[in-house]
C-alpha cells in the first residue's frame, strides 16, 4: 500500500505541475529560454576548454599518484600547516571557476585528502584566483581588489580548519583506517609524474586564459599567443605521453598530425583542433593497457558522476537568475538590484545567498558586479559576492553532496555564505 501511495503522489505531482505550469506569462518563457541559454554557453565556452582537462587532471591524480603521497602531505594526519598551505597555494595557481574545481577536488578526496585540507582546496581554486585579483583591483578599486585576495586567502584556510574540526570524529575514524594503507612508492618515477601534471595544469590555465579589460601589456599579451602557448605545450604532452606513459609513439604522432590538419582545414577556430586533440589523447589513453587505460577509465569516472548534476544546476541557475550579463531569470534584476543596495546586514547575506547559487565563469563576476555597483549595490555586499560567488553555485553544490554528503555539504555552504556577509559587514563599514 505504502509503494502504491508513493507512486500516486508521484503521478499526482506531475500532474499538477504541468496543469498549472504558467506558459503563457512571458517572465516564464523568457527564464525558460534563459536556462538553455546559460546551458548552450556553458557547453560551448566552459566544458571542452575547462571541464575536460580538469578531469584528465583527476583522472591521473586518481592513477599516477599514490595514495600513500595524497595520505601523507594532505591526509587527516598530516603536518597541518603543511597541508593547508599545500592546499591553498595547489588551489590558488589553477584559476579556475567553481565547477571546473570539481573534479579535482573529487581526485584529491578520493585519494585520502583530509576533509579539512580538501575544503581549502575546493574554495581556494575558483576564490583565489590571481587574475581575477588583479581585474578586480583595475576594475572596482584596489581596494576591493585588496579585500577580496586578504578575505579568500583567509577563508580557505579557515572553513579548511572549521570543517575539520566540525566533523573531526568522522574525519579520526577515516585517519585511522588510512594508517593501514601500504605507503607504497607510484610506479612511475616522481619527476616524469611532476613533469605530466606541469603540462595538463598549464594547458587548463592558458586554453581558458581570458582576454583583460586593458588592450596592452603582459596580460593582454598572453591572452593574444595564448593558441600557440598550448600548441606548444601540446607538443610536451606528446612528449610525455611516450615517455611516461609508455603509449607507442606512432599512435602519438598520428593524435598530433591530425591536430594539425584539423588546424589547418579550419584556421582561426583554434577550439576544433583542441578538441580533435581531446579525441587523440581519448584514443591512444583507452586502446593502451596498464597506465594509460586506467587514467581514461578514471577521467571517465569523474566525468559520469559530475557532468548530469552540472548539467542540472545550469539549468536551475539559468531559469532562476538568467545568464551572465544579461537578464532572463525567473527572478527579476530590478528586484536583485534592490535587495543588495546600502551595506546593510540584510543586503550583504542577501548578496553572498546569490553568490552562493548563481553560477559565474571565471571573471565574469567583475562585470556583472559593475553594472550592480552602478545600480546602488553596496561596497560591503559586492565583496560578499565576490567571495561568496566564484567559490560556490548551485551546480558546484549539487556535485558537493555527492561527494562529501549532506550534512559536510550545508556545513560547507553556511560557512562560505556567513563567513561572505561578515567580510562585506565589515569593508562595507571601513569603506563608509
């Protein structure tokens, strides 16, 4: 009787959601249009340049480091200044968004990092990101750009340190049954593991390097010779795939002939030979056995469990607060523009609260935080979002709890949240 009430309920549900389903209002078609907006943008700009290096990144955390090494510098035992300066600076360097951070996360978890330390890295990543920094400190004000880069360095460390200590029992069970662990040595030698890592972290960071406000100098630059960066480091990649992963240089060259051509059939669209280049290293990963297959196998694992709920919170995220730059949201902007207004305590939760759930691309929180400022946005609420809203999103927080769990997930969204609206209190106030 209980499973057939359930499965009423069920039908019941669907139906009334449909029947009363507001077609015809225009607010609601245009949050619906936005939604898949927002998806299509993702797809297009965030998934083949950041998520999927990310998850080659994970996937070799999981295969060509040892458990013993992740146990020893990250695990609930080790040196903890070590381990949170370890995860902080690992973090910092990778400039990436809350949802490219997620895999990595999950690699690191997986292996024996300690919740603690894997907290820091988590928010570290996306919060902590020098670039944006700078953008920021150009854009809004250096000292917004101060308090942002003193606020993230601070809070990684310490929501890292209060999730250790809130679920420390947990966390001492799990120690010790890590102790057990062989601290065997990796089969391949740390350099060769050093020098493979080097090269999939740095083509992450420069195929999603952004083009800077200024028009001129060392970052606009970079931004320019980007595709020729990475087809550099591409070029190494080939490299080490032959010797560190002993894959046959043959299938090698021919992975990196057929970038070329791709490259050459199609010039000023570098993204298809990138990502006939992803289909390459796909091929010659999951036809070798031993290493290589096991590091597809692994990366497409990570893939599996995190892509659906991404996928799932951009939907949410567009339909509720419309894409970046633009409006569209279910929720109105006027309304979002006058609950953020003053430097009021309710304005600075409100602020980090939307952070929290919509989703920004690395640096395209500085604009939308522009066009807020110059609504009447408060000082103090826009730097609870600038905290609060690169390190967190709906989507991100959805893969969260798949990892860590609901209880470990809230704990990790409250302290982001509170921790945001105290910053923005207080700038909000030295800046009056």
């Amino acid at each position: 009787m209980r499973d057939e009430i359930t499965k009423f309920a069920w039908i019941a549900g669907f139906f009334l959601f449909f029947y009363f389903l507001p077609v015809e209002q225009e607010a609601f078609r245009e949050a619906i249009i936005s939604a898949f907006e927002l998806a299509r943008w993702y797809a297009r700009e965030h998934v083949l340049l950041c998520l999927i290096p990310a998850f080659f990144i994970s996937g070799a955390i999981a295969v060509l480091v040892g458990q013993g090494t992740v146990i020893r510098y990250l695990g609930p035992k080790a040196v903890k200044w070590k381990a949170y300066l370890i995860a902080s600076v690992s973090g910092a360097i990778l400039a990436v968004c809350s949802c490219t951070v997620l895999p990595l996360f999950s690699g690191i978890r997986q292996r024996g990092a300690g919740l603690g330390t894997a907290t820091t890295f988590l928010y570290s990543g996306p919060a902590i990101n020098i670039l944006a920094v700078i953008l920021t400190a150009r854009i809004l004000g250096w000292e917004l750009g101060l308090a942002r880069i003193t606020g993230a360095i601070v809070f990684s460390i310490l929501i890292g340190l209060i999730m250790n200590f809130l679920f420390r029992k947990e966390e001492g069970k799990i120690a010790d049954e890590q102790m057990e662990v062989a601290q065997s040595s990796p089969s391949t030698p740390l350099w060769k593991t050093a020098f493979h890592f080097i090269i999939l972290i740095l083509i992450l960071v420069f195929a999603t390097w952004g083009e800077p406000h200024a028009e001129t100098g060392f970052l606009h630059a970079v931004w320019a010779g980007k595709w020729y960066i990475t087809s550099f480091l591409g070029i190494l990649l080939m490299f080490s795939l032959v010797y560190t992963l002993a894959i046959k240089a043959w299938k090698v060259i021919s992975a990196g002939m057929a970038v070329v051509v791709a490259a050459l059939i199609f010039p000023g669209h570098p993204v298809v030979p990138f990502t006939v280049g992803v289909a390459g290293l796909v091929w010659v990963t999951l036809t070798t056995p031993g290493q290589p297959q096991e590091w597809f196998y692994s990366s497409w694992d990570f893939t599996k469990q995190i892509m659906p709920l991404l996928g799932a919170g951009v939907l949410v995220a567009g339909f509720l607060l419309g894409v970046p730059d633009e409006s569209g949201g279910i929720i109105p902007g006027e309304w979002v523009a006058a609950l953020v207004g003053g430097n009021s305590l309710p304005a600075n939760f409100f602020a980090s609260i939307l952070g929290a759930f919509m989703y920004f691309a690395t640096l395209t929180e500085i604009p939308i935080i522009q066009g807020l400022l110059a609504s009447g946005m408060g000082r103090g609420p826009a730097l609870a979002l600038l905290l609060a809203g690169p390190a967190l999103s709906l989507p991100n927080m959805l893969v969260i709890r798949s990892v860590l769990g609901n209880r470990r997930t809230v704990a990790y969204i409250v302290l982001v949240s509170v921790m945001s609206t105290i910053a923005g209190l207080i700038y909000g106030a030295i800046y009056a």
